[in-house]
C-alpha cells in the first residue's frame, strides 16, 4: 500500500508537470481553479485502493507566490522515463518510492489531471474544497478569528475524493510552471540574518543552482575549533551540488534581489563539508507524517550572530526543531555557546595539530594526509611553507608526533 500511495503522491507532480511542460526540468504545480501551490512536506504516505482510502498528507498547498518564491519544497523536478515521469523533490522521488512511471492525462488547454489506477479503479488528485459557508459561520459563532478562517483558506490538503464529473472537473486541473527568471515564475532567497551590512541564512535543497542575482555567494564549513571557538568557512565557487547545505550570503533582505538559478550546471565541490542539511520540520503533520529533526542545545549550533553582531554558530534554547530546507553543525557537549564565523585559516597554537585539541598525534597525521590525497591546500598544514601540502609536510609531521 505505501507504493500505490506514492504512486499517487508522485503522480500528483506530474499532472501539473505536463500543463506547460517544456522538457526534463523543475517546476512549481499550481491549481488552476484554487490557484494554490503544491509542497513537499514529507516522504510517507499509503493508498488503500480496496477501502478507497489515501493518505496524501505528505503534499500540501500553500496560497499565494509569496508563500513559496522562497520554499525548495515547492519545487518539482520533472524527468522523462519510458512512458511516463519521475517526479523528484526533496531528496525523494516518484520512480524511487514506487518503481512506477506516472502518466497524466491532457485536458487540454494546457490543463492536466493526474490519475492512478489499479483493478480497474482511478483515482484522481485535487486540491482540497473549502467550506466557505462554513468558515463564515465559524467566525460569526467564536469559534474561529477571522485570521484563522484566512490560515484555512490558504493552507490545503492534497485529496482523492473530488469525483472527476464535479463542476466539470475543475478542481482535478493543475498547470506546470516553470522555473525562471520572471515575475511569479522565479526563486529567490529571504535570509533571516543580519550581520553588519549583509544578510545571511544557511539553505539545504535538492536542486542544483548557481546566483541570477549579483552580491551572492555560498559558504560551507570545513573546519570547527572549539578551543578556540572558531568556526572556518571557505566559499562554493562554480555553483552549489544538488543537496550540499551551504551558508548564503544575500544582497538583500528581499527575494527579487536573491534570486537563484535553480538546475543550472555546476562544478563546485565542499568534500569536507561539515554542515548537515535537513528538508523537513512540520512537528503538527500528526502521528504519521511527523517528521523532524529535534534541536540538541548541548551538541547543536545554528547559524545566528554574537553580541557584537558578527556572524557566528550560536546556541539558540528556544528553539524546538531545526528548520525545514536549513542546516546545523555538530559540537561536542562542552562547546562553547558561541563559535564566530570566519574564512581566515588559523595558525594552530602548537605547530601541527590541525585537529586543535592542543597536541600533535595520530589524529592530525590523519588530516594532513587527506589534504595531500585531495590536493587540497591548507595553510597549518604546509609546515615547511613551500605553499603546497605535500609528502614533506606529512615527514615533518611524523617527526613531531615521534618527538624527534
């Protein structure tokens, strides 16, 4: 049952996929009638063709470009099979979950329904119907604020319960639209942070992407050195990967001045990347479809600022979850609360502990051999300072932890 049900899931993507679909690419699927989006909010789900039952809680909708300009889990990538397509997003897929192509169906007008069937039953995906007379009542009644009658009315339910001859049928109609460089159609970046002049926020996606916008670039961790409560950072040049949580630096705090290039070709590597990304943090989803990543104030930090505004991993006690599409680095419990964020390569206070836990040993031949495997340069790892890191750095580095 979890594969038919993912099978409706992924099916759901692909029927907007098609409305204006322009060959492999990423997309956002919107309702023609209700004008909401689709998202991504979980990897679970089940259909029971026999009860005609189907949990599809793991696809919402969400109102309004606004809402989603800046969500990665709004976006769809659409891939051509054999007879159908693979519908990909955050990190899972179609194909992947059901071992099956999904197909749509034209309805013309660049208008498409998804559909599913089995034992010669279909079922067809649509956006939730909303009750107006009934929300109206509601907050005539008390029982709801107008604020919450306007949350309703935003937020929706994939379903499978809308029969294809009701209204004619509009409510099973999606359109695709692309990706791009255009007012309601692009991607762009509303960072959380402020530091000094520039805004910041650490982001974690499944699509590749490169900067449409200028006065943007990309960060990852490399290193994180409690004794002295640094955190190194060295900048993605080339573009980000598919999955690679990076800190961004933002031009401003607004997403048409952020925008991304989402899918471009990339080259750009962070091998040593010590930030972990996470796609999904929706704590009221229910017993099935709950899925987070609980914070841990003891061995997490977030990306915030210090007290004197400059960027840093804080530990922030308030905090529940880590966010959705964002990402954290890992500390021991005896870190310290703040590690400030710098590109500058520290000169370790005993030569050759690059580990900087104060003493040159095995753990630090170790990193010094991972810079000569990956041709990677490191300035506390050249120690005759030749301006490589080379087999002669690793020689003085065995004569050290010998004691020689």
């Amino acid at each position: 049952m979890n594969r038919i049900k993912l099978l409706l899931l992924a099916t759901v993507c692909t029927l907007s996929a098609h409305a204006q679909l322009n060959g492999d690419g990423y997309y956002r699927a919107q309702s023609s009638e209700q004008g909401r989006y689709i998202r991504v909010i979980d990897n679970r789900g089940s259909v029971n063709i026999s009860t005609t039952d189907a949990d599809m809680e793991a696809l919402r909708t969400r109102a309004g470009f606004e809402n989603v300009v800046s969500d990665p889990s709004s976006i769809i990538y659409i891939k051509k099979m054999n007879k159908g397509y693979d519908f990909q997003s955050q990190g899972t897929g179609s194909y992947q979950i059901i071992s099956y192509e999904v197909l749509l169906n034209d309805m013309g007008d660049n208008k498409y329904w998804c559909s599913a069937s089995k034992a010669g039953m279909t079922k067809y995906l649509a956006d939730q119907l909303i009750d107006y007379e009934k929300l109206n009542l509601q907050v005539e009644l008390g029982y709801i604020t107008e604020e919450q009658k306007q949350e309703r009315l935003n937020n929706g339910h994939l379903v499978t319960n809308i029969a294809s001859d009701y209204e004619g049928g509009k409510y099973l109609d999606w359109n695709i639209l692309p990706v791009k460089d255009a007012e309601g159609f692009y991607f762009g970046l509303q960072p959380n942070i402020a530091s000094g002049d520039s805004y910041y926020q650490t982001f974690y996606a499944a699509f590749p992407f490169t900067f449409l916008s200028e006065g943007m670039s990309a960060w990852y961790v490399s290193k994180v050195n409690e004794a002295t409560g640094k955190v190194i950072i060295k900048e993605v040049t080339g573009g980000v990967p598919k999955s690679t949580p990076v800190i961004i630096k933002c031009a401003s705090q607004s997403a048409a001045s952020n925008k991304l290039n989402v899918g471009a070709s990339t080259s750009g590597t962070a091998n040593d990347n010590l930030l972990t990304g996470v796609y999904f943090c929706n704590p009221d989803a229910g017993p099935t479809h709950t899925n987070v990543v609980a914070y841990d104030a003891n061995t997490m930090r977030v990306l915030g600022t210090a007290a004197d505004g400059s960027l840093a991993f804080v530990k922030d006690n308030n905090l529940k979850y880590i966010p959705a599409n964002t990402a954290y680095i890992t500390v021991s419990a005896s870190a310290p609360a703040i590690l400030k964020v710098t590109d500058k390569e520290e000169e370790p206070a005993v030569p050759g502990d690059l580990s900087g836990d104060g003493e040159v040993t095995g753990q630090d031949l170790v990193i010094e051999a991972n810079f000569i495997l990956n041709n990677e340069f490191n300035e506390a790892a050249d120690l005759n300072k030749d301006g490589i890191v080379s087999g002669q750095d690793y020689v003085i580095l065995v004569n050290k932890v010998l004691g020689k």
